[in-house]
C-alpha cells in the first residue's frame, strides 16, 4: 500500500514539475522576451524612454526634422507601433522641430523662373501655373495663391498666375450658392478662377457652411484669375454627409492655357 501511495505521490509531482517548468519558459521566452512595440510618437525623448522601460527596449533618437507635431516631440518611429520584438531592442525615433514657417517675399512683379526658384528654396511646392496674355513682360508674376508677402509653412503648396503668349481666356461663373465651400472652392478654382475674401451671415434655416452669396452671378462670363468673394453661412444646422457631393460642371469659353511648372521656360521662348 505505502508503495503504491509513493508511486502514485512521484507521478503527481513529476506532472506537477512539467507544469511549473512549462508555466516558467512560457514566463521567460513569451512574456518577457518578446514585447509589442507601443507607439511613443507625440512623447518627448525622457517621456518615451520611461514608457519603453516598462517592456525593456530602449529608445535611439537617430534625428530631426520639421513636422506638423509640436517642436521635441517625437513623430515618426522605427519599428512601428504594434511590432513584436526582442527585449533590449533598440527603438529608433525621430524627433520634430515644430512647424517651419517661412516669410515669402511679394513674388508679384517678378520673374516666374526666379519667383519658382525663390519658393522652392523656402521649402513650398509650385502646384497650378496658369499663364494669360497681357502687356506685361512674359513670365512676370500677376499674382499668386496663397498672396506672398506672408508667413507660409514648409511644403504649403503656391500657384502663379503669370504673363504669357496665350489669348485672354474667358470662362462662365458657376451657380455657388447653396453648395458647400469646399465644393465652392474646387468649381472656382477648377475654372482657374480665385477665391478671394470668405466673410459669414447667420441663417438657422440653412446648412452650416453653405455658400450665401457670391461677388459675382452664375454664368457671367469673367477671365480666369479674376476672384470672387463669399458670404458663407454659420448655424448650428449640419448638412448630412451624403448630400456633399462635388457636382459635375463645365468649363465654358476659350482653353485655358495650364503649362506644368516643370515645362514653363517654353513661355519665355
């Protein structure tokens, strides 16, 4: 009898014994071996090395750079957030500068070629070049979108309206009011037209953010650059999402003489 109990006795503690050693390797290799990789963007350097002592890894700040997070905080990371790894792996990051703003001159007056190399030196990216016939030199700057002579920030985007060889080109108002702005927007300058100044009225009857009024009526005929300015409305009013649609239009009038930024010295030949 007594040695069927110490029989039965060994067996117990040897399944008991595989259990704890299984429970401890699974300790060991799964639980403190291998961590997730938490996201430490938008932490300081000190803050996200104390959060990465709680999984042991440690953080490298290998850079800086100008972002859209405020100046010390981290904004990018390698690995990225979610990533399995080894304990004591090292978590590269990349800390901002902060928003890089920039003074652009008055770029009005002045040579295309020389006004797109001043801009792109100030870190802004030439988008819509639109050239029309004037009196003025060829290639001088008419005007620019957003106005120059302001603080821009880094990679904002600028377009040019500049003198060319091309007729004056005319094209019909479209219908603004009612729609959304930012469906005002893309049919003004879809039409190489401008936005100009954006002022409000209080109408509770009526969609929040719908255009009111415009500077100037649906289908008057205008040259492209000229800018029309809008009375937007403010209430508490929503407008379902489904119903902001970006509608279909036509350009009417003469071709619209659009040259790419990078092609734009044939205007000066």
């Amino acid at each position: 009898m007594l040695k069927r109990f110490m029989y039965i006795s060994s067996i117990i503690c040897t399944i008991l014994s595989v259990f704890f050693i299984i429970k401890i390797a699974e300790k060991t290799y799964f639980n403190e071996a291998y961590y997730e990789v938490p996201d430490v963007k938008g932490f300081v350097v000190d803050e996200a090395q104390r959060a990465l002592d709680e999984y042991g890894l440690n953080i490298k700040m290998v850079g800086q750079e100008y972002s859209h997070y405020p100046m010390g905080e981290i904004y990018m990371q390698d690995p990225e957030p979610g990533q399995v790894v080894k304990m004591q792996r090292n978590i590269r990051v990349w800390v901002s500068r902060g928003n890089a703003l920039v003074e652009i001159p008055n770029l009005v007056g002045m040579n295309f070629l020389d006004a797109r190399s001043l801009a792109e030196q100030r870190g802004l990216f030439v988008d819509k070049v639109v050239s029309i016939r004037t009196n003025r030199a060829v290639n001088e700057v008419i005007s620019t979108d957003p106005a120059t002579d302001t603080l821009l920030r880094r990679g904002d985007r600028i377009s040019f309206l500049i003198s060319g060889t091309s007729q004056f080109t005319e094209v019909s108002v479209p219908n603004l009011e009612g729609v959304d702005l930012e469906v005002a927007r893309d049919k003004i300058e879809g039409l190489s037209l401008r936005v100009g100044q954006i002022s409000h009225k209080d109408n509770p009857d009526v969609y929040n953010g719908a255009v009111l009024e415009a500077s100037l009526a649906p289908g008057v005929r205008v040259r492209v650059g000229t800018t029309i300015n809008l009375v937007v409305n403010r209430s508490n009013l929503e407008r379902p999402a489904e119903e902001i649609i970006i509608d279909e239009y036509d350009v009417d009038g003469g071709d619209i003489d659009i040259e790419d930024s990078g092609n734009i010295e044939d205007a000066s030949e």
